[in-house]
C-alpha cells in the first residue's frame, strides 16, 4: 500500500473544547499547589460546581443574547469558547436560584459568594488564555470582561464587653475540666491576638512563646506569611494552664508509646521536636480541632451565654480585636501589621463598626497639644 500523509488528520482547531475537561487539567497543574490547603479546596468546590453546570446544560445564542437550557444527557455541554461575560452571569443566576447557603439563619447566599465563583472562574480562565492549548478558545479580552457581582458590604457588628464575659462564663458549663479550660484558652487567644480560624487550628506549641516578659504567638497566615502577635498576661496565663494540665501529659503519654521506637539517646531530641511541633488545640479525642469543630465551639458557647445581635463566630473575636485595638489608643498601621493585611484598605474594612462619634471623643485637639 503506498504511503499517504494525507492519513493523518488534525482537529479543526474551533471543534470545541469542553469546560469540565479544561477544569480538570486547570486542577492538576503543579503551579496551584503553591496554593494554599484552603484555597485549593476553595478552587476545587467551585470549579466543579461550575464544571457540573456547564456538562448539564447547553448554550444557545439569539443575537447578542444567550440563553442556558438544562440537559443532563446533552450531547453539547459548554464548550470554552462560549464562555464570556453574558454566560457567567448565566451561571451566576443558575446558582442564585439553586443553591442555598450553608451558614444557619441565612435566606440567601451572600454577595460575597457570588463574587468567590466569579473570582475563581477568571483565575481558570486566564489560565486558558495563556495556555499553548487552550489559548484558541478564549482570549484576555474576554476573561477581563468578565465582571465580579457587585458586592453588597455589610458592617460586622463587634462583641460588647459584656457579650465577651458572658461567653467566658458559659465556658464554665463545659460537659469536662478539659473543654472547660481549652475553651477558655482559644477565647483568650482569639481575642486578644485577633487570629483567623484557620491560624488558630494550625497554631502548634512551638509558636507560643508564654515569656511572662514577652508572651506572643508566631503565625503562618495567608499567602504563606508568618506574623508574631502579643499576648496579654490573662491569655498567656490561660494558654500556660491549658499546656501544663492537658497537653503536657497528653504528649508525653504518647512518647511513651514511642520510647521502644527509638534509643534513649535520640529521645530527648524526639521529645522536643514532638512537643514543638504538636498542635495547641485539640478536640475531645485528642485529634486536632478543625476550622468547622471550632465554629461549632463558638456557636455552642454562643448559644448558651445568649448572644443576640451579633454573629457569634471565630471571625468575629477577629474584628473585636480590630476594633478595640483602636479604641485603646493603636494606630491603623500597626493594627495592619497585627493583623497581617496585604493593605490598609482591608484593614480599614474592620472598623466599619466604629461609630462616628466614638472617632470624634477619641481625636484629641491638635491645638491644645502644641
């Protein structure tokens, strides 16, 4: 049979590429593993929202109008070169309509969600425009088109003071000694180091330094950045009495079971490395506590010191510590630092809550003090 090279076939190059399958190689590339743990997840849960989406339905353009048809068994689901601003907002409707929100007491899904998926469906999608293969199917221009949802800012109301000792009490009706004393260990450091939740659950026993001179926690926060935020002498006195009570003895029953693992040379060494590198905070078993096991701490303590008014969460203690950081005197910049804001804006975010005429008592009179 004679040779033919005209055997080999190429694909035409606008044949269509569909999203899931994109989404999928977008996942596996080494670059988002720079990524943080919960960023990651955050990308993995929202892009297979989106990627679903896009294999049940099929596009169809009328004009410059387009229109989403729901198909579960459509032979066209969304190629990328449909995408653009006008299908985003297809699916941004499709998950207003269709999905509800996790947090309890919520009629409708936050803003700030909408935006979330819009952000991470630009981030894939400019990941396609600069790559060698799936650069064909969508350009810059049509990724810079797209536009977040507008964000509708709400003001985060802070604890009162007489919220904040209500919870501490409500510490004291802990099922055991041990929740009773953790518990009030993670309110002492969430209030007065205004650490995020995740900072919290993954802060281990070699970043607290409890130096009655110079007490503070280190932090690995976002964007892999470590921090030091102070300690007050209650909090350092609470984390010292969580420590020597419950996770002293804890770690050192759990060396015990490795003693016959190692020689006795090596395990003074062991010893100190695995009490630096084990976590504060545990739950009830012993397991490191989570980022959802410490919602659940707080909504708990919430529930029974009858906060009303306020969101009762981890995040919360983060903007209380904001605020009455400024109330005592600190400055917006040092506040940043502390709270290890990529700028003043953010920060500024904070102290929404901070009433005008508390700004206004607290300014003192540049005349006056010549």
């Amino acid at each position: 049979m004679p040779k033919d090279p005209r055997r080999i076939k190429r694909q035409e190059e606008f044949a269509g590429m569909p999203v899931a399958e994109a989404i999928h190689n977008y996942l596996h590339d080494p670059r988002l593993k720079r990524l943080s743990p919960r960023t990651r997840e955050e990308y993995v849960y929202e892009l297979g929202v989106f990627g679903q989406w896009c294999t049940h339905h099929t596009l169809e353009q009328h004009g410059r109008q387009w229109t989403a048809t729901a198909d579960h068994n459509s032979p066209h689901p969304v190629m990328l070169h449909q995408l653009n601003d006008r299908t985003i907002d297809l699916f941004v409707e499709h998950i207003r309509a269709t999905h509800r929100p996790w947090k309890a007491g919520r009629q409708e899904m936050s803003s700030y969600t909408f935006a979330g998926y819009v952000r991470v469906i630009k981030s894939f999608l400019s990941w396609c425009a600069r790559d060698d293969e799936y650069s064909a199917h969508i350009t810059p221009l049509a990724v810079q088109r797209i536009e977040k949802p507008r964000v509708i800012e709400t003001i985060i109301e802070t604890f009162t003071v007489e919220q904040i000792t209500a919870l501490f009490d409500a510490c004291d009706k802990e099922t055991s000694e041990h929740l009773q004393i953790r518990n009030r260990a993670i309110l002492s450091v969430l209030l007065d180091a205004g650490l995020r939740a995740t900072e919290l659950v993954t802060l281990t026993i070699g970043n607290v330094s409890l130096d009655p001179k110079d007490a503070y926690v280190r932090v690995l926060g976002k964007g892999s950045k470590w921090g030091e935020v102070g300690l007050g002498e209650q909090s350092r006195r609470a984390i010292h009495k969580y420590i020597r009570l419950y996770r002293e003895p804890t770690l050192s029953h759990e060396l015990e079971q490795k003693r016959q693992q190692v020689s006795p040379r090596e395990l003074a060494q062991v010893s100190r490395q695995y009490m630096a590198q084990a976590v504060l905070f545990v739950n009830r078993c012993g397991d490191p506590l989570t980022r959802s096991g410490l919602g659940r701490i707080i909504d708990r303590l919430g529930e029974r010191a009858n906060i009303q008014g306020v969101r009762c969460s981890p995040h919360t203690f983060r903007h209380t510590f904001a605020v009455n950081f400024i109330r005592q005197g600190g400055n917006i910049y040092k506040l940043s630092r502390l709270l290890r804001h990529s700028s003043i804006q953010v920060t500024e975010e904070y102290l929404k809550s901070l009433k005008q005429s508390e700004a206004r008592r607290d300014a003192k009179s540049v005349l006056d003090n010549l």
